[in-house]
C-alpha cells in the first residue's frame, strides 16, 4: 500500500523534477553531461551521508550496496575532473528534513527510483553521445539488477511501514525529498 501511495502522491513533484532535470537537453553535449553529474553528485553526496546514521546496518536495505556516490565519482573523474575538483564541488545545503528512520525511508524512495528511470538514461547517452560512454557508472548502477534491487526495496520500506504514522512520515518525506531535488537542479548553471 505506501509504495502506490508514494507513487500518487509525489507524482507532481516527479514530473516537476524531470522537468527541471531535463536530461534530454543536457545530454546534448559532452559539457551539458559533465554538469548532469555534477549536479546527481551535489545531491546524493550529503542525502546518502544523511542516510548511513539513520539506515546503515539495517538488514533487507542494503545501503552500503546500494550507495551511488562512488558511481558518480567514477563518472566525474572519466569526464576529466580531478580528485580535488571532485572535493570542491557545490553540494545541496537544503536536503529534507531526515529526523528518523521513515524520513530517511522516504528520501531513499527517491533515490532508489532513480535507478529505474537510469536505465533509459544511460540507453539515450550511449546512443546520442557515445564520447560519454565511459561515464556512464550511475545511470548503469546495479547492472542487470535493477529490478530485484528494487524489489528488495520495496520489500523492505512496505515492511518498515508498520504504522499509519510512519506511512505518513515516509510519504511525506519522499514528497519533500523531490522538492528539494527539483530546487537543486534550479539552481544548477
């Protein structure tokens, strides 16, 4: 039931977020990528350290396996930035509030859906700009995985929706989660 609920209600944020996100035209150019990534990077560096303290070592989630930050470094350092320039990039200051485990469920429900759509993303890069296709670790993340990566998710959120409240907070959470991406993509040269 929370993962219909998640989908119905953060429908307008998800396409909101797209939008902005706008993959399409970004991927137009080699430069237009590199920023792309710069910006995924901005986002799931701090949401994914936000996460560990709240969700690390709880079993059915993974979330040492299901990290992208080091995927995302991967690409950045293939698209010619150096270790240091990694480190200095800007990163989002204006992440959702994770006050516990159903905020933090809620968050990870965002993040993990990107995985789904990454599938189609790294089709389109590798087709129209094929001087990217070593550049391509977050979009390809879990391989041949994705489905049973997110099942197991699934899984593991409906599990730890125990509650009407918990279902709330989560619901609540992964809404505000997609506000706070689409804002940091706003902001994005």
């Amino acid at each position: 039931m929370v993962l219909k609920r998640l989908k119905e209600r953060t429908r307008p944020q998800h396409e909101a977020l797209e939008g902005r996100v706008n993959i399409g035209g970004r991927c137009a150019t080699i430069e237009g990528y590199r920023v792309l990534i710069e910006r995924f990077y901005g986002f799931y560096a701090p949401a994914e350290a936000a996460l560990v303290p709240l969700l690390g070592g709880e079993e059915g989630l993974e979330l040492d396996d299901r990290r992208k930050t080091p995927l995302l470094r991967r690409d950045l350092l293939a698209l010619g930035l150096g270790e240091s320039e990694i480190d200095a990039l800007p990163l989002c200051r204006d992440l959702p509030p994770l006050p516990g485990r159903p905020e933090a469920l809620g968050c990870m429900y965002v993040m993990e859906g990107a995985t789904l759509g990454g599938q189609y993303v790294r089709k389109s890069v590798s087709k129209e700009l094929p001087e990217a296709a070593g550049a391509l670790a977050f979009f390809s993340s879990y391989g041949d995985r994705v489905g049973s990566m997110w099942k197991a998710f699934g899984d593991a959120l409906t599990a730890r929706s125990d509650s009407p409240d918990a279902e709330d907070r989560i619901v609540d959470s992964a809404a505000a989660t997609f506000d706070s991406f689409e804002r940091w993509f706003a902001a994005a040269p």
